[in-house]
C-alpha cells in the first residue's frame, strides 16, 4: 500500500481536522488512537470510517502492558480485515504525519476515524425500563467525564445524558479516559435542565442530587433502579433547578474539613451504592 507522504493528502487533511471540536461536529466523526480502542471499536459495533496506520506500525517497542506485538498486529490484521468486508478506507501515513495526527506522546502507530453514535429518544430510552443512568450537568474535567463513562458501563446504567455545556466527549483525552465505553454506553444530549428533568419525568426516574445541605446519606436512599443520579460542575456543583426539582438529596460522608469529593469519585460510589442494592435485591 502506498504511504502517504503529503499533509495536502485529503484524507490525511479530514483526519487532522478531527482534533478540533468544530470538526467533529460538523462531520459527525472523531478519532480513536491505539490497538485497545480498536479493538473496543471492533468489538463493540463502533462504525470506523477510516483506518490509518503508521509507515512503521509493527516495529514499536512501546506496546502496551500485557500486550505482545503479535498480538497488536493480529488486531491490525482483524481491522483490514473488516476495512475491506466494509468497505472502509485504509491509509498509510510517513511516521512524521503520523505523529502530528496522534494525541499521544508514544504513539502505538494505529488509529481510525470512528462515525459519532447519535441516538433519537426513543432510541436512548426504549431500553429505560427499571434501569438507572447518569447525567453530567456541564462538568469539564476530560478525566472526570471519561471515567464517569467507563464507571457507569461497568455498573450496568442504561446511558448518561449530557447537558450543554459539557465538555465535547469526543475530544481524544476523554475518548481515551472511557477505555471503549463510548462503543457501548448510549448517550444523549439535552440543552437545559428543564428539558432533562422534563424527560426524566416522562420515562419515571427519580432524580438524585448530591449536597451538603441534606441530612440523607447516599446509603440510606432506593438507589436501586429507576434513578437518574446528577453529577454537578467541578467547581459549582449540581445546578440550582435540579436540586429544586430532584426527588431526593444526598450526600456522601467526608471526615475533617473536606467540601467535596471529585466528581468521578462521588459518581462511582453512587453508581456502585445502586449496584450493591440491586444485587441484595435480587437474594
């Protein structure tokens, strides 16, 4: 396959576009980067649109832990394997243009151009039933959205729901953070937060807010299904309509003259407070 050696290279030039938010939106598409997201991809139905590779993909010394080369490459091969069942494109960049298109430091020389997953509401809570999902209200921290993500695909939520104002979650570092979750957990958007507490309404889910003026502890509440738990603003906290609107307020137990708990923090000690409950539920 011939390798691409000019940034003027129209694929090579959509592909670099992706690093800015403005971008991915307007071509519904983001960028995934490494053997682990590809395989997620692969795995989890996401849509590559676009597999690119670096002129020297397969003689890296930095794989990943537990990850041999071999098995890197057999994941390259299952990707061109699938890019030509599908029909998608595959190109070759020089090392050079390679690493200007990555967002990491030690590049692992794969990466693809991914199709957004969008979802109607009908699609997002088709599946609502009996189930719990998260709702970012505008936090910012890469970090904390990715992790939030990944927590919730592992505790079994049904989808997050993001307001505006939350930062983009196919930027590469919280895309990176939520380890392949994006492939799985379904995630929908909302303008404000009357919208949202008017949908949560709708499809009967109770909303739980944390703060520091409550005397219920996170523990002493049904977080076991239909709940719709509010992740609030690194520095402001859950905003002021949903803590009028929520059905219940919590907070977590701190020691000494701590205010607040990271965010991803609280979120996974929620979320797995509603796991605990299920499963005593279900004895």
């Amino acid at each position: 396959m011939k390798v691409i050696t000019s940034p003027d290279n129209r694929i090579y030039k959509g592909a670099l576009q992706l690093k800015l938010k403005k971008h991915r939106d307007e071509q519904n598409q983001y960028l995934i980067e490494g053997t682990n997201l590809i395989r997620e991809a692969l795995a989890g139905g996401g849509e590559i649109e676009t597999l690119i590779f670096s002129e020297d993909y397969g003689r890296h010394t930095d794989a990943p832990e537990n990850e041999t080369s071999a098995e890197a490459l057999a994941v390259a091969k299952e990707a061109e394997f699938e890019a030509t069942r599908a029909g998608y494109a595959i190109i070759v960049l020089t090392s050079q243009l390679f690493r200007k298109l990555s967002d990491t430091e030690t590049p692992q020389g794969i990466m693809a151009v991914v199709k957004k997953k969008k979802y109607s509401e009908a699609e997002f809570f088709g599946n609502a039933s009996d189930t719990n999902l998260i709702v970012l209200d505008r936090l910012q921290d890469p970090g904390n959205i990715g992790t939030i993500l990944r927590t919730a695909d592992a505790a079994g939520y049904m989808g997050a729901i993001l307001l505006k104002g939350t930062a983009d979650i196919y930027s590469p570092k919280i895309v990176r953070a939520a380890a392949g979750s994006l492939f799985r957990l379904p995630v929908f958007m909302t303008e404000t937060p009357e919208q949202t507490i008017r949908l949560l309404r709708n499809y009967d889910k109770k909303i739980i807010c944390t703060t520091l003026e409550t005397d219920h502890y996170y523990y002493d509440v049904n977080l076991a299904q239909d709940t719709a738990v509010i992740i609030g603003n690194e520095g402001n906290g859950v905003c002021r309509e949903f803590l009028i609107e929520s059905d219940l307020q919590v907070k977590i137990p701190m020691e000494g003259t701590i205010e607040s708990l990271n965010a991803a923090v609280a979120a996974g000690i929620l979320m797995y407070e509603s796991v605990r409950q299920r499963y005593q539920n279900e004895l």
